[in-house]
C-alpha cells in the first residue's frame, strides 16, 4: 500500500463526475505487480488481489464488485477510507507486533535463543522477565495487568510457551514470540497458505512452529496421529467441506452451498478419553484455557473434523492443513465460531455455520492444560 502511494498508482481519480480519493485502476495495479515482480503473470496478480478483497485489505470504490476485475475499475485500501476492520484479533496483532519491534530494537534484549528438551527455539523469554520489562517500560500499571496482557497475546497466537504445555505465568518458563515480524513477506506467499512443503520449509513463516531444530519431530501441529482410533482419510483436508457436508466438489470461489452425496468414511469413534460437560469446561479454576484461532480457508475447506455436541471438540486435523497451521489440535473444545457462542450446539450446526460463514474462520477454542 505504501509503495503504490510513493509510486502515485493510488491517488485521487475521477469517473461519471465524482471523484473517489486513494484509489487505484485494477488494470494498472495488475501491471505493477508483473513489473516490480511480486507476481509472474496477470493471472497471478489477479489471484493475489482477490486474497486481498478476501481479507478486507482492498474493496471495490463503491462496493459495487465483490471480485476482484482486472478492469479499469477503482479499488481502494480499507486503510485510506477508514473502513479497515479494527477487530479484537486485529488490535492484539498490531500491539504484539509493536511490542516485538520495541524489543528487538533495543541492547541486551530480553528475547534470546534458548533451548529446551535439546531443541532450540528463537525469539524467546522468560515470563517473569517479559512481566519485568512490560512494567518497566511503562507498557502496563503493574504486574497482573502484564500477566493479563501476555494471557491475550497468547491466546490470540502471538506468543506460546515453546512446548505449548502452559498458558502465560509470572514464572521462569521459557515462551517464544510465534512471528518474526521484521521477516520480509512478498504477496505471493499468500497463495502458499494450502502448501505444507511451503510452510513447513519456512522457518519464519507466521503459520508454523518455530523450531531451530525441526527435524527433531513432536511438533505440536502434528495433531492427527496414526493410530487404531482414526482412520485418516484424503478428505479430512476437506473437513469443513466434505467431511462434513459430503460436498463432492471441494473446490468454491464463493461461499459453498450444502449438497448431500455419500459421506467420506472415517471412524465415528471418539478421541476422547471421556466425556466432558459444558459446565465442567466452564467451572472456575478448571484445567482448560482459551485460544483464539484465525483459520484462513483454502480451495479445499479448512482441515479439521468437528464432533460431539454440547460442547462440540476437535476429531482430526489436517497436519498440512490451515487448522493445524493455526494451531488447531485434537481433543480441543469449540466455544465460537466468528464471534457466536456455540458451546450449547451440535456438530451438524456448527458444520452448517462454518460453510455458510467467510473463507477467513475465527474460532474460540478451550484446551486442557496439561
């Protein structure tokens, strides 16, 4: 968005007797990316943009359009019209990612390479001395309100402790920032979203665990394990889509509609190892925390099995899939889907609002502490 500022491609344009302030022509947007090579060709550039409209990033000057025309029609960024979605997981981003700068920038950083159960991770700290540091730098009032803080940014996937065994404490566990925000990202790795080689040959790659050593195994996405209890089967990639629906065509450029051909087979057994109450998962002081996950859907649907009712938990989950790549596990527990309370419902109702909700899914999911 800055660089088509700098370069005048978004400016004040005028069409049918009005002027529309910081817009952009798709047409000249779309040779602009061929010429400073963050796309190969028209087709991608065109893809790449309609990620954009996707994600509320961009929009049609008059909402008028919802894809994105490699026309002469004017777009604009949702930042230059006041318009961009300043959500709750939006607002933690930006403060986790301004807290992350200020630290790297600064002598005798607090985040250090540590190394754990002989795994090294980057960018981590100790919770005590992040607790220290947020107080000192008048980031929070004092030591609970900084607790609170590091509790939000942990639950929105900003940090997580390196073994992903612990919610936030004032104590000398060792966390670890999940982002390497100063990572230089081009725009076409927003088509890499659905690509497990990509993700998982990326060590910075905001969609995957961070590990020096990654060769060493037991990363904690690796959620469906080959066992006797699941049967894993080509279509849990597909889960919201197919396994769930028993759509046939997995592939939608819009909000896919609800046909019922046969299902995909897998094993109806439980993953749990008992059941569990609504009231018990909300009790004070029970062993469960909440995270909130961003689950950004690809051509085949979301990556995860959903099951059970009141409350709903996690049955499988894509290892190369964009639940797992969220952080989306087994045996975890649904309380919202896109900002509804869904602890009261069943699988086939949450099924139903997942598919007939936005391709970007945020869930509220509960997790036993181990």
């Amino acid at each position: 968005r800055l660089r088509l500022h700098d370069g005048k491609l978004v400016k004040d344009r005028r069409h049918h007797l009005r002027t529309y302030p910081n817009c952009f022509v798709a047409k000249e947007l779309t040779a602009w990316l061929i010429d400073h090579k963050e796309a190969p060709d028209r087709e991608t550039g065109i893809r790449l943009m309609q990620k954009l409209m996707d994600h509320y990033i961009i929009h049609h000057v008059c909402d008028e359009h919802s894809d994105y025309k490699d026309t002469k029609l004017l777009y604009r960024f949702r930042k230059d019209d006041g318009t961009f979605p300043l959500s709750k997981e939006v607002k933690v981003f930006m403060r986790g990612q301004s807290l992350y700068e200020k630290l790297v920038s600064v002598e005798e950083s607090i985040l250090k390479v540590r190394e754990e159960n002989s795994v090294k991770y980057q960018r981590t700290f100790l919770g005590c001395e992040m607790i220290d540091w947020l107080v000192q730098e008048g980031e929070v009032e004092n030591r609970q309100e900084a607790v609170e803080l590091g509790r939000m940014l942990l639950e929105h996937g900003i940090i997580q402790h390196v073994s992903n065994r612990h919610h936030f404490f004032d104590s000398d566990l060792v966390y670890q920032f999940w982002i390497n925000f100063r990572r230089r990202r081009r725009l076409t790795e927003l088509l890499n979203e659905s690509s497990s080689r990509a993700l998982s040959e990326s060590p910075d790659s905001p969609f995957c665990l961070r590990k020096l050593n990654p060769d060493l195994g037991n990363t904690t996405f690796l959620s469906v394990q080959t066992n006797k209890e699941i049967k894993i089967v080509s279509a849990v990639r597909r889960s919201s889509i197919t396994s769930l629906t028993g759509i046939s065509n997995p592939y939608f450029s819009t909000t896919p509609t609800l046909v019922f051909p046969p299902v995909a087979k897998c094993n109806p057994k439980s993953v749990l190892k008992r059941p569990v109450t609504n009231e018990e998962l909300l009790s004070p002081g029970a062993p469960y925390i909440k995270k909130t996950l961003t689950i950004v859907g690809d051509a085949v649907g979301w990556g995860f099995v959903v099951r059970g009712g009141r409350p709903c938990h996690i049955q499988a989950v894509d290892p190369g899939g964009p639940a797992a790549a969220a952080g989306m596990k087994v045996c975890q527990f649904v309380f919202s889907v896109n900002g509804l309370y869904v602890l009261h419902l069943d699988y086939q109702t949450i099924s139903s609002l997942i598919m007939t909700g936005p391709r970007t899914l945020v869930m509220e999911i509960m997790e036993a502490v181990e």
